[in-house]
C-alpha cells in the first residue's frame, strides 16, 4: 500500500478517536460547568455521570473482548461511532437525571468498542506494512477532538447557548465527522485476525501483574483532573475566563505524547518512559489543586494533556510485551483494570468534595495512586530480572 493511503488510514483512526473518545467521552469536561449552573446538579451527581460512562466503557471492553462477535471488525467501528454520535446528541433532548446516566453509559459501551476495534483495525493495517511509527497519528487524535471540544464549547456559551444545545452541537459534529472514516478505513484483508493464536494458558507474571495494577492506577488518577479541571478553574472568579483555555490546552499537548512518550521508550525502555510520565501527571495533578494562578492551571492542563495518552498507549504496548501469545486476552485485561480505575474514580472525587468542599483529598490520593504506580512498573520489573539472573 502506498504511504500516502496509509497516512489516509492512520487519519481515518485519528478522526474515529477523536469522535469515539474526544467528542463522545471527554466533552462532558467543558460542558460540566454549565450542567452543574443549567441543570443543578451537584458535584456527586456529576461524578455519577461520568463514572456511568466509565462504567459502560468496562461493559464494551469486557464485550470487545469475546472471540464469537458478528459481524466484521470493521462494522463494528462504523455502528458504534454513530453510536457515540447519536447517544452525545441525546444527552441534550433530557434533563431526566436517570436518563442522563442510561445514555452515558451506552456511550461509554461504544466508545470502548471505536478504542478497542479502532485501534485493532488501524494499528494492524500500519503494521502490515511496516509503518507502525504512523500509529502516533492514530492516537493524536484524542487531543485533537479535546482541542475541537474546547473551542466549539467555547464558541457555543459565547453566542448564549446552554448545555443542552451544547451536545446536540458535539453530536451532529460527531456525525458529520464520521463520513470520512467510510472511506479512510478499509476492512482487513480475508477476515484477517489482529492477535496471535493463543498458545498454551496465559501466565501473569510479578512484572505483568505490576503492570495491570498500575493501569488501574492510571485510570484513577488521571480522570479525576480530566472530569473536573473546567469546574475548577470556574470556582475561581477571577480565572472563570480560562475554563475553555485550559482543556483546549489538555488537548494541544495531548497530540504529539504518544509520539513523544513511545520515542522516549525505545530510547531508555518502555517502563521507564511509563514510571517518568506517571510521576509528570502526578505533578500535574497536585498541580491542580494547590495552585490557584493562570499559569498553574496551564501547567497542569499541559502535564494532564501530555502524559495521559502516551501512558495508555506504552500500557498496551508493555501488555503485549509481556504476554505476546495472548494478546487479545491481555488487552482485554488492561482495558478492564483501566475502566474500572476511571469508573472509581470520579464518583469517589464526588462524594469527597460533598464531605470536604474541594478536590484537594481525591487529587492527592490520585497522585499518591500515580507514584504508586510509577514505582511498581520500574522497580517490580528489576526484581524480576534480577531474579532471572541469580
């Protein structure tokens, strides 16, 4: 395949993750702000909002996971894009709390499935052809739709528009958006399969087990700032101005991490590229919370930005690493522990500021999370080697 229609194929996966992710899941960011003013909601009930997307997320990723699913990889991108799309725009025909929650977490359903089989599809067809260093602008665009989802929102409450049409907006640019994956992102060759054929019982060693905790750790500790870093900057007064600015920064230094984060990793080995990013976004996390200038909350909104999607990624690469006969299995396992730690966390941030009036406690247990999770991916790793050694 020529390069120009494989730099086709990897924008085609960028355009399904910025729908399927950006759009569909973190525009709840931005536009949490004016739910909490237009709707009422409290900060528990906006962490049940976001962790119901989690939640459906967990299901898709535990669905993506089965061998005996219809239908073609490809297939299932497309109908859970417009999935994504549909159940954005829905979330402004209801004020219905419970309904609210319902269509979160279908969202969440499809969103995991565009990550799961988008990334499947995208990444196999680059790697075909020997081109996986394409596979940066597949990811890059996460930050991209973060980046669109700030300044349409931006756009949106300057020309007085409220929350609700603030999704129907996200959801019909969704829409539109998909169009060009039909044409950018062919099928697989002959069904072709995207994991190598298990071979014997799938083995967790210490340093595997180490790496399935610390993504949980991951999905803890950075969605808490990612669900609420736009209603921090809003309780300030003096810095209401910057609630857009800072996601729309969350999402320009999300573009090139994967790219940064993967080049750092061939360079000093994928686990410390992961133990360094960690102790970065735990940086910019403590960040949030303590500090309360413009120039804080672009610090943090840039560290946020810029470790969160190179961590999924050198993850799920390490994953496979690890286990390179069971791949689908592990990557199954990985997006579980991650789902259930972003899941946790915004209903826990929630409940903690009805009981203490901030997010400084679920902050710093994120971060003490973060470190956690630094540590055990670096150093279980050298007991492991040292062990095989002796």
């Amino acid at each position: 395949m020529p390069s120009k229609d494989l730099i086709l194929v990897a924008l085609g996966g960028l355009i399904s993750l910025a729908v399927g992710l950006a759009l569909a899941r973190f525009v709840y960011t931005p536009i949490l702000p004016y739910m909490e003013s237009g709707l009422g909601i409290t900060k528990t009930q906006a962490g049940l909002i976001a962790s119901a997307n989690f939640l459906g997320y967990l299901f898709g990723a535990v669905l993506a996971a089965k061998e005996n699913l219809p239908g073609s990889i490809r297939g299932w991108l497309l109908v859970s894009l417009l999935v994504c799309a549909i159940t954005t725009m829905a979330m402004g025909w209801t004020t219905s709390f419970n309904l609210l929650i319902i269509l979160r977490i279908i969202g969440g359903c499809a969103t995991a499935f565009v990550m799961i089989f988008g990334s499947a599809l995208v990444l196999t067809r680059l790697a075909e052809q020997g081109r996986s260093d394409l596979s940066a602008v597949h990811f890059a665009g996460v930050g991209t739709g973060i980046a669109i989802s700030a300044v349409l929102i931006s756009f949106l409450a300057n020309t007085g528009i409220e929350w609700q049409g603030m999704w129907i907006w996200s959801g019909g640019i969704s829409l539109i958006l998909i169009i060009p994956v039909f044409f950018l992102v062919p099928p697989l060759k002959q069904q072709q399969t995207t994991t190598v054929a298990p071979v014997g019982k799938p083995v967790f060693s210490k340093s595997l087990k180490a790496l399935v905790a610390a993504y949980f750790l991951l999905g803890f500790g950075y969605i808490i700032t990612a669900t609420f870093i736009s209603a921090l900057v809003r309780q300030i007064p003096e810095l209401q101005w910057m609630q857009s600015i800072v996601w729309l920064v969350v999402g320009i230094a999300a573009i090139p991490s994967v790219a940064w984060w993967t080049w750092l990793g061939a360079k000093i080995g994928n686990r410390h590229s992961y133990g360094i990013a960690c102790l970065f976004l735990a940086l910019g996390v403590a960040i949030s919370v303590l500090g309360h200038g413009e120039l804080a909350f672009l610090v943090a909104s840039a560290l946020l930005g810029a470790t969160f999607m190179g961590l999924t990624a050198l993850g799920l690469v390490s994953a496979r690493e690890l286990m390179p006969d069971h791949v689908r299995q592990i990557m199954a396992v990985m997006s579980i522990a991650f789902g259930l730690g972003q899941m946790i966390g915004p209903t826990f941030a929630g409940y903690a500021h009805e009981i203490y009036g901030s997010f400084l406690v679920p902050s710093f247990v994120a971060v003490i999370g973060l470190i956690i999770a630094a540590f055990l991916v670096v150093f279980i790793k050298e007991k492991d080697s040292s062990a095989a050694k002796s």
